[in-house]
C-alpha cells in the first residue's frame, strides 16, 4: 500500500510540476511593430503580415475588417484576389501626404504570382526594402499596372480591401493580403 501511495505521490508532483513550468512558458502576445509613421524600413521588412482567405465574399469582407493593422503606420501593402474566371491585383503604396496610390492589374490566374511573392517575403528577411522587392516581381510579371482610385490615409482594412473581393466573379473566392514595410 506504501509503494502506491508512494507512486501516486511521485506522479502528482510530476504533473503539477510541469503544469506550473508550461503555464509560466505560454508566450505573451508580441507588441505592434509600427514604430513611427511606419518609417522603419528595415523592422517593418523583417517582420511582415500576411492574412489569407476564402469563401464566400459576405464573410471575407466581414474577415477583412477584423485585421489588426493600422495601414496608415505602413509604406507598402498588396493584396491578390482571384475569382472563378481570374483575378485581380492591388498595390498600394503611401504618398508624402499620408494616401496611398493604388496600382491595379487584370490577370487571369494569381497562383504562380503568390508563389513567386511568398518566396521572395520569405529569403528576403529584411535585407533590402521588402516593399520595393514585391513592387518589382509585380512590374516584371504583370507589366506597368494602371492607377486607380487614391485610397485615404486613414481608410481602415476593409475600406482598402472589400472592392477587390467584390470585383471578382464567383461566389466562392479568395484574397491575400501582404502588409510589406
């Protein structure tokens, strides 16, 4: 009878111990990194956001405008969103003034560009201008782009986002957004 209550003594310390070690291990959640105005370059391109999803357009704009960034703290954002029968392409980018311009392209499938786009976030680990690296892949795998509307230095997530889920056809899509540097 010892040698149990002796076991059992052994193993509830055993669990209450690691209990204890794993509650004081649980990561806290990571401060904003938008120093100021979004003018840290270098931080912002080592530590870039990415938020991605699909369905139905109702539930994606209502996703959108959950997203936790303030865009006017950043310098370059992009966003890709397909359709059934193509999709479409936004970067935005922040003018002296606070607003951003919006460059947009018309292409029929976005998959290899979200590859190409991710690879290059990925190695680039902040080393150079992450913004002026996605700008490129696009210029280079879609061509110049045309302007479209301004969007207002304090629009909010969805107010910059919810066009694009709008614009492509289908009733089932997706989009991905980059919040670059």
């Amino acid at each position: 009878m010892k040698n149990h209550r002796l076991i059992f003594i052994v193993v509830a310390a055993a669990l209450l111990g690691g209990a204890s070690v794993y509650a004081q291990s649980t990561p806290s959640p990571s401060p904003s990194i938008s120093p100021v105005m979004g003018r840290d370059c270098t931080n912002q391109s080592q530590n870039t956001e990415l938020y991605g999803f699909c369905g139905g357009k109702d539930t994606m704009i209502e996703k959108l405008a959950k997203i936790p960034v303030q865009l006017s703290e950043r310098r370059v954002f992009v966003q890709i969103t397909q359709g059934r029968s193509g999709g479409e392409v936004k970067l935005y980018e922040r003018q002296e003034n606070g607003s951003f311009t919006v460059t947009k392209w018309g292409t029929p499938q976005t998959f290899d560009l979200l590859a190409k786009i991710d690879k290059s976030v990925f190695y680039n680990k902040g080393l150079k201008c992450v913004g002026k690296e996605v700008t490129a892949i696009l210029q280079k795998q879609l061509g110049p782009g045309k302007p479209s509307d301004p969007l207002a230095a304090s629009a909010s997530p969805e107010q910059a986002f919810a066009d694009s889920v709008n614009n492509v056809s289908g009733d089932f899509v997706r989009t991905t957004v980059w919040i670059l540097c």
